[in-house]
C-alpha cells in the first residue's frame, strides 16, 4: 500500500466520565443537543444499579493518559446542570476515561481512498467515517459503487 493511503495523522481524542455522589432524580437516559465543539456532549447513562455517569467530554491530547483531571468537574456540572438543575455543588467524582483514536481534527470528513493499478482497484479504504456514516451510508456506498464500476 503506497504511504499517500496510510493515515498521517494520529489525534488522541480523550472522552473524560464523572460519576455522581448523589442518585439522579433520572430513570432514563439523557442525550443533550450538541454543541458545535466536536462532541456529542455530556450524556447521562446509568449503570446496573441506577448510578449516574456522565460523559464524555472532548479533551485533545498529545500523549495517552487515562487519568480524569478532577478539575473538568466545573465543566461537566455546567453543562449537567443544564438538564439537571439541582445537581448537587461537589457531587460529581472523576471516574474513568477512554481515547479514541483519530486521523483528523474536527471539520474533517470520511476518507475514501482508492488506489488503482493496472488491474483495476487492488485498495479501497473507507476510514474515519463516525456516527454520521449512518446516515451517510447510502450515499457513501454509492459513491464506492461508482468507484468500482
């Protein structure tokens, strides 16, 4: 595979949770709007046994690390309190965080390559397509359709 088709760039995309000291007045769960940042925003999910976790958040980072800076906490209060108002001043408690793995920062879109040879396509990569894919998927794969054709 020629290295123009290998990703370039690798972007750490850390997704921070808080769990809450206090149990939701929340049977349910709770996706907010999103705001234009990158992020879906900070959902509510609850656990097996009713407990909130909220998360996760957006932090840009350079170098792996799982830790949660107990200090993004005013960040996530603001932004629960906006579905919950009366959460409790110093409930929230950092609880775990996951990276995902990014070849763009945002604004980038799907990346479709094809390489071609003498004998037609030999590669065909569809990468960094998220959740908005979904709702792509029809036009994306007639899109990849044309390419083969």
């Amino acid at each position: 595979l020629p290295n123009a088709f290998k990703p370039r760039n690798n972007y750490l995309a850390k997704g921070n949770y808080f769990t809450c000291r206090e149990k939701p007045p929340f049977r349910h769960l709770i996706y907010p709007v999103p705001q234009n940042s990158g992020a879906l925003g900070i959902h509510l999910t609850l656990d097996v046994h009713g407990h909130a976790k909220f998360g996760p958040d957006l932090q840009w980072i350079d170098t792996e690390s799982y830790d949660v800076d107990p200090q993004r906490a005013d960040a996530f209060s603001a932004a629960i309190r906006k579905y919950w108002p009366r959460l409790p001043d110093n409930s929230l408690i950092p609880d775990y965080a996951g990276i995902r793995p990014k070849i763009q920062r945002p604004g980038g879109d799907f990346c479709i390559q094809a390489f071609h040879s003498t004998i037609g396509i030999t590669y065909l990569g569809l990468l960094a397509i998220e959740s908005p894919g979904l709702t792509a998927s029809l036009a994306i794969a007639e899109y990849v359709r044309q390419l083969l054709l």
